[in-house]
C-alpha cells in the first residue's frame, strides 16, 4: 500500500511538471513582470468561521436568530491539457456548510455543496487572452431535503495587456439559481506597479497583495460567502441562501515548495438569510460580523 501511494505520488509531481514546463514552452503570457506575488491558488482546503451572529427580519413577522456557520471546503483547478495556444481547466470544489442555531424556532442546517469546473482559454496573438467556463452547482441540505438543488456559472471572459504591469479583464456572467436566471459584466484592472505588489481591482473579488518576502504575503480582499439550498417542509418547497460579503486581512506563509499556509480575518457584512415560497421572498438581515479563515493552499 505504501509503496503503490508512493507511485502514486510520484507520477502526479512529474505529471504537474509535465504540465508546468508544457505551459512555459506555450506563447501563453500569464505574468509580464517579474513579479514576486505567487500566483492565485490552484489547490486548497479551507475553513471559513462566523460566530455568533443576531438575524432580524427586514419586515413582517419572522422571528428573531441566532446562530454560528462553519464552511469547510476542498478543490482545485489544474491544466489537463496545454497547446501553444490553448489550454483545458478543470477541477472543482467541495464545500460542508454548517449552520447553528443558537436562538429562535429554526433548525441547524447542513448543506453539501459539490461544484464541478471546465473553462477552455486562448491566446489571441500577443496581447490578449480569452476563455469561456462552466460551474454547476448541485446542493443538498441533509436535514429535511428530499433531492438535490441545482444551480451554477457561466460565462465568457478575457483579457487586454496594455503594459507589463497593466492588464484590463472583462466579459459576461450568467448565473442561474434554481431555475431563476440572470446575467451581469465582469470587468476589472489588475496593476502590478512594483514586483512585491499586485493590485486587482476585478469585481466581485478584489485583492490587494503584498509580498514580504519569497515566503510571505500578505492580502486584503473582498470576496462573497454563503450556499444555497433548497427546503422541503409539509409538502412545501423553499429556496434559502445564506450570503454574505467579505472583508478580510489575511496572512500566507510558504511552507514547503508551492505550499502555503493562509489565515485571515475580517468583517462579513450585508450578510442575511433569505427564503423564496410560493413567489414570497422574506429575508433576515445580519449585522457585520467577524469571520476567521484558515487554508492550505497550493500557489504554482
């Protein structure tokens, strides 16, 4: 067994490598400095923490919560395929949203959440990139459900390089959400005004990072949070979310190789439960909150 692990093992580090020198030997251009920011990250477990927090209801008669969310999450988006040109993504995310209830007539919720990804990019001559990707999302809520919610992302995007440290991103998104559709731009700026920073201004996840050294980083990032799921109750069938929006400062520390351990905490506001019935919305409303994140990460 641990011989057949160590086989394992060993053929998945010469595939990457493979894969990373097929990826140099490409006119891909992914980085145009010589930046010392690592790339985003291609692998991870992660943990997000909320504790405590009040939910009021914006209006009507909805009663008053309290309750705690964990989500643990695991995935990854790897080449598996590089042309000159043209490249294949694919990997996923596995996410377990815990909700606890503290206070009020509600009962905890365990939601699993599996996002499986395929995105195809090309290199237009020397100056810009574009791709197109694909994420279903399938949920399911372990508590009272009776089958799996359906859900996910699409779109098409791309990329301008008007300087070595400047790089316009745009595109459009669709989105559905258990059957209800809809479609915004995706635009942003990523400046790389010296070699330890990089800031990118790309809605709806911008980052400014910082890199200390070879072996530090550190990010300020706004990025959503929450799962959706679908409830079954006495023959009645519900659509809930619980979302927020996440302001964190966070620290990574390169532990061995492309390895790094990340932490961070922060401030998740606009933060709310809502339901969707029969054509009634109602939601709770949260005030800003602490969260607390902490990640293995892998940065090639």
């Amino acid at each position: 067994m641990l011989l057949a692990m160590l086989l394992a093992t060993s053929t998945a580090l010469a595939g990457m490598q493979e894969t990373l020198e097929a990826i140099q030997a490409s006119q891909f251009r992914f980085a145009r400095m010589q930046s010392q920011v690592p790339f985003f990250p291609l692998g991870w477990v992660q943990d997000r923490f909320y504790p405590n927090s009040t939910f009021e209801a914006e209006r009507g008669d909805l009663a008053e919560a309290g309750a705690a969310e964990n989500t643990l999450g695991l995935g990854g988006v790897l080449p598996a395929y590089v042309a000159e040109r043209d490249m294949l993504l694919v990997g996923g995310d596995v996410s377990l949203d815990e909700i606890l209830v503290k206070s009020g007539p509600y009962a905890d919720q365990s939601v699993l959440t599996l996002t499986p990804v395929a995105a195809w990019l090309h290199q237009f001559g020397n100056n810009h990139l574009a791709g197109a990707f694909v994420a279903p999302m399938v949920s399911y809520e372990f508590q009272v459900a009776r089958d799996w919610g359906i859900s996910g992302y699409g779109g098409v995007v791309g990329m301008y390089y008007f300087s070595d440290t400047l790089q316009v991103l745009y595109g459009g998104i669709y989105q559905n959400s258990f059957g209800e559709s809809m479609g915004y731009p995706y635009l942003g700026v990523n400046w790389l005004p010296s070699p330890r920073w990089s800031v990118a201004l790309v809605i709806p996840w911008p980052t400014v990072s910082y890199a200390a050294s070879d072996r530090w980083l550190f990010q300020l990032a706004v990025a959503p949070g929450g799962s959706s799921w679908v409830r079954h109750d006495n023959h009645f069938e519900a659509t809930q979310s619980l979302s927020s929006w996440n302001v964190t400062l966070g620290a990574g520390y390169r532990f061995y190789g492309n390895l790094w351990l990340y932490s961070g905490v922060g401030v998740a506001g606009f933060r709310g439960v809502t339901i969707e019935e029969e054509g009634i919305e109602e939601r709770l409303q949260s005030q800003p909150s602490v969260i607390f994140s902490l990640a293995i990460q892998f940065r090639p």
